[in-house]
C-alpha cells in the first residue's frame, strides 16, 4: 500500500530546506494562491459576514436578537411566510429523496440492460438538464394552461381545470411545481448511477442469471448493494440540500400563492423587486439562514455517519 | 518487432470484443417474464421521451406563428397544432426587436444577450476548471503540510451547507465594487473548491508519478511535469466538467439576475422580457427568442453526449 502510494504522488519534503523542496513550495504557492485567496474571501469572509450580520441591527449596526426574534415569529405565525417556505422546502426534499432518487434508480436500472433504444433513451433523459429553466418552464406553464394541451385531455375525460390555472391557487400551486420537479428531475440521477452501473462486474450478474434470478431480486439484491457507495454519496448530497431544495419558484409563481420556500425566499430578500443594488435587508436573511444551519449541520452530520455505518462491498 | 505488436493489438482488440459481446449477451438475453417486462418498460420510457421532446416541438411550432394566431389558438386549446403559415421571419424580428431596459435606461437587444451568455460561459468555465484542476493536482501530488487543512476544507465547504450568505456575498461584492461588473464571473468562479475537485482529484491521484520522476531526471521542473504531462492526460475528464459547467453557465439565470443586472444573458434577459410581456403580446417572438437561446447548448450537447457519457460511464463518483 505504501509502494503503492509513493509510486503515485511526490515523495514527502525532506526536514532540509534544499533548493529543490524551495522550488516546490514556490511551484505550489504560484498554483494554490489564487483559488486559497478566493476560498478565504467568497466563502470563509462572507460565511463569517453572514454570521456577524445575523447579529446587528439593519439600521444601527448594534448587536441585538431581533432578526432572530423576526424568524421566530414568522415561523411560528400559521401564516408566516419562513413557515410556508419550510414546509414547502420540506416537500422538495422529501420528493428529491422518496420520489425522484429510487425512479431515477429504476430508470438506470433498465438503461443498464439495454432496454430498447436504451442508448436514445438516455440522451432524450438527459436533454432537461442542458436546456434552460426558462425555456423548460415557458413550455411547461403554456402545456398545464386551463386553454392549452392539459386543459383539453383534462376536458375529454370530463373534468376542468380552474380558469386561474393550476398556478394560481394555493392549493395546486406548489404541487404542480413539485409535478415539474419530478418531470425534469432524474437526469443528474440517471448520469451518475449509470455510470455506477456500468462497473458492476459481469461475472456477478452471469452467475446470477445462471440460478435464473428475477430483474427485480437482480436490482435489489446485486446492482443495489454494488452501487452502494454511489448512491449513498447522493443520499448525503440531498441531505446537504436539505434547507434548500427548491424547484424554480421565481419562474413559476415569484413565490406567489403560497409556492415560496427558504432558497427562494432569500434570494427574493437579497433581490429586492430587481432594481440594482437589491433589497438590502440582509440581517434578517442571515439570521434565518444560520438557524437553519445550525439545526441542518447535526442532521448532515449524523446522515453521513449512517451511511458509513452501512457496508460497502468491494470488488 | 512490429508485427510483434500489430499481433498483441488484434490479441487485444478481439479480446475486447468477445468482452462486449458477453456484456450484451449478458445484458441483454432474458426470459419470456423479463421481456414482457422489458416491453412495458420501454412503452413507458416512450411515453416519458416523447413527453421531454414534445416542449421542442412546442417551442418550434409557435415560434413560426403569427402572434394573434397564437392566441387564437392558445384560447382554442390548439397550441400544439402547426402554423397556419411559417414565419421564419420572427427569428429575424426577434434578433432586431427583442429587448429589455437596464439600468441605466438603455436597451440591451438580443445580440447583445447573446454576446454576454457567450463571454460569461466561457469565463465561467475557464475560471471553474482552472482554479479545480489547479488545487486538485496540487493536492493529490504533493505532500505538504497545509495538505490535509485544504483538503478538509473542499470536502466541508462541499458537504457542510451554510444557508443564507448571499445577503452578505452580495454586500460584499458592492463593497469591493464588483457588483454589476464584467470582472465579478472571474473572481466569483475561480473557486478551486466543490464537485470539479473530487473529480479531478481522484483523476489525478491515479496518475503514476514515475511521469515526474523522469521528467526531473531530465531536467525538467514542476511547472513541465504539470503542463505538459500531466494536464494533456487530464484533458478528458477537464473536457467532461467543462461541457457542463458550460451547459450550467449558459442557462443560469438567477446568478445574472442578481449579481449582473445590466449584463443580461440569454437566460436572465429572456426571464425579464418575459416579464413585461402582456397576455396578447408576442409571444411567438419570444418563443423564437428561447430557440436561438437553446440552439448552442443543444449543438454542445449532441457533438460531445458521448463524451459526457462515457467519462461519467468510466469514471463515476466515488463514494
């Protein structure tokens, strides 16, 4: 293993500062200095910002509790507007994890055994991921109108879509973003277990098909346990994701009629209506978001710690 | 010596394909239960294709329309009929027409968007891969003693969210000035940091550094080993992440909308035109506007589907 390792990376600095270990601290100074200096001031300055800002008052600058009193009383009023971006958030999530991870499992699944046109099928699969949300949406918002293709199936087996449109009451609304979320959402899924797949050792699968096992025990109990790794990698990454999933709110309904959720409703509170230089009402936002940070980072934490509880197999 | 090696190479490639053909006979044989299966699974992926292509021919038909023959259509219930007459001539209207006021007051027209989708993609890209390929590969080669800090550092900022800094990313970059300027894609994307990494590092990590050993003995530097053997080796996997920070580039609207409001791109500029449309406006030029804006991802994509696929397909994401 320790062959292994030297063979493949630079051997480690002598205690000696000789001109040769000189020249590869300069060498890696002049590549790493640039994306370090970036790192300190986009992500480690702005998330210390962030944090400093959560406690000062918008107008004085004075250390106070009041955006996070704010929070609390937006999340806790039944009709709060953080409470309506939660439990929406909550439904992405959800749908992110229970829905469109185990179809998009499926779909590789029958990809991977080169169902017909398999390879056609997985370019088509993966045409919502390069076209643009705007053009996806504009086609999709005409499609579900009262008046457009959806209206008319909607019609011929009697029923009627309300004349606001589906995205226009607050009951509908969110859930049919959620629909769109679902339509458009398996391509990253199908791309990454595919490529899971593909590495699953034939022989596997041969002496499998040999006892005559079924496609459903073949997924369950060979390709899932060999892709493991894979798949919990993404379990983990949805979790990351867990206080900002989101679907695209701003071109659906701008966050009308209930459809707001927490990435949404922050981008709204930087953006302002649009004009330049944004809302400016930050200290709100960063109290909002480092509660749900704090409460976000033992779930992350824990989840990542379960995944590595299961094992994976080797091969 | 040479018929040595054409002999091991048909060796080689017939045992590849006796490789493949098992991988397809595998795959690919089943029982009558399976194909049955099989059949229903391929009906509902049909279904499930052509409900992904249909916004296509959506887009394209009504783009081709007049726009009071749109909406008579759109209240008919007919959107997804042809035109009654083509007009080509709403690409050329929307190129000349299409606009949006910034905020200096000034029209910004659809070449100009055009113009600004193409420099920030490219921006957006170089910066990503480059500042990704250069820490992954300073990363997973040297033995330093910041190493392990840095390497802790791109695998918590990647799994560790901090939600809510935008507020003050985006007071920042009004601070440092930076905030409605051309220079904020380059300084805002060169994060060495994130998904480009893992990739890269894992690519490089595999890399045998007898490479550099014999670059070294025959003189040659760090700055060689990296440039000129180890970069060209790591162009597939650098093409791969490209290709799709470039898809991601192109089509981010809310980046642009928030940070660049008078660079609008394809993307942002379409979203805020489609604001100030009205029912009854033109929305077949506007239809026309979303083709032109994506026919270059489109065309990426199918030039370099296969290339996306198979590194996604030989490399995949280790867990």
């Amino acid at each position: 293993m320790e062959n292994d390792k030297t063979l493949l990376t630079a051997p480690a600095p002598k205690p000696k500062h000789t001109a040769k270990k000189r020249k590869e601290t300069l060498f890696l100074i002049c590549m790493l200095a640039l994306p370090v200096l970036q790192w300190l001031v986009f992500w480690l300055y702005v998330n210390f910002s962030s944090i400093m800002l959560a406690f000062q008052d918008q107008r004085t600058g004075e250390f106070t509790f009041t955006n996070f009193a704010m929070f609390w009383d937006s999340l806790i009023s039944p009709y709060g507007e953080i409470r309506i971006a939660l439990k929406n958030t909550l439904i992405y999530f959800c749908t992110s994890l229970f829905v469109i991870m185990p179809i998009a499992l499926v779909i590789s699944y029958f990809l991977y055994k080169r169902v017909i046109f398999y390879k056609g099928f997985r370019v088509i699969f993966y045409l919502p991921a390069i076209i643009s949300g705007v053009a996806m949406v504009a086609v999709f918002t005409n499609f579900i109108d009262p008046t457009g293709p959806l209206g008319t199936i909607v019609k011929l087996f009697g029923g009627e879509i309300p004349p606001e449109g589906l995205l226009g009451r607050p009951t509908t609304a969110t859930w049919t973003i959620v629909a769109y979320c679902i339509w458009t959402g398996f391509c990253g899924n199908i791309l990454l277990f595919s490529g899971a797949m593909a590495r699953v050792p034939i022989d596997v699968l041969e002496s499998a098909k040999l006892e005559g096992i079924s496609p459903t025990r073949e997924l369950l109990s060979i390709v899932f346990p060999l892709i493991w790794p894979t798949v919990s990698t993404q379990i983990i990454f949805v979790f990351t994701g867990l206080f900002t999933s989101s679907g695209p709110i701003l071109l659906f309904t701008n966050g009308n009629n209930d459809t707001t959720t927490i990435s949404f409703w922050i981008f709204s509170q930087v953006y302002g209506n649009g004009a330049v230089g944004g809302s400016g009402s930050y200290n709100l936002v960063s109290a909002t978001g480092l509660c749900f940070t704090v409460v976000g980072v033992p779930i992350i934490l824990f989840v990542r710690w379960l995944m590595e509880k299961i094992p994976a197999v080797e091969y | 010596m040479e018929k040595v090696r054409e002999f091991n190479d048909t060796i080689l490639q017939n045992e590849q394909k006796m490789k493949i053909a098992k991988e397809g006979s595998i795959l690919s044989k089943r029982g009558r239960g399976a194909k049955i299966l099989f059949g229903i699974i391929f009906v509902v992926f049909l279904l499930y294709a052509i409900s992904l292509l249909l916004p296509f021919v959506f887009l394209i038909t009504n783009s081709l329309k007049g726009s009071l023959e749109y909406l008579e259509d759109s209240i008919a219930g007919k959107t997804m009929e042809m035109p009654d007459k083509w007009l080509f001539t709403n690409y050329i209207d929307a190129f000349q027409e299409m606009k949006m006021v910034n905020s200096r007051g000034q029209y910004v027209y659809l070449p100009a968007m055009l113009l600004n989708s193409v420099w920030y993609s490219i921006v957006c890209v170089f910066c990503g891969v480059a500042a990704s390929t250069l820490t992954a590969y300073c990363l997973a080669k040297y033995r330093f003693k910041l190493r392990g800090v840095l390497y802790g550092i791109a695998i918590f900022s990647m799994t560790i969210p901090i939600i809510g800094s935008s507020g003050a990313a985006f007071k920042l970059m009004y601070e440092l000035g930076i905030y409605n300027s051309p220079i904020l894609p380059f300084l805002t994307n060169f994060g060495g940091f994130g998904f480009n990494f893992l990739i890269l590092y894992g690519f490089f990590s595999n890399i045998s550094w007898s490479y550099a050993e014999a670059v070294f003995i025959d003189g040659g530097g760090h700055g060689t080993v990296f440039f000129k053997i180890m970069l060209p080796q790591a162009w597939p996997p650098m093409l791969t992440l490209a290709i799709m920070a470039w898809i991601g580039a192109w089509n981010d609207y809310m980046t642009c909308l928030l940070y660049l409001p008078d660079y609008p791109t394809l993307a942002s500029g379409l979203y805020r035109i489609k604001q100030s449309i009205t029912r009854g406006g033109n929305y077949p030029q506007y239809f026309a506007g979303l083709v032109i804006s994506i026919i270059p991802v489109v065309a990426i994509f199918i030039a370099f589907s296969d290339t996306i696929m198979q590194n996604f397909t030989v490399g995949g994401l280790k867990g």
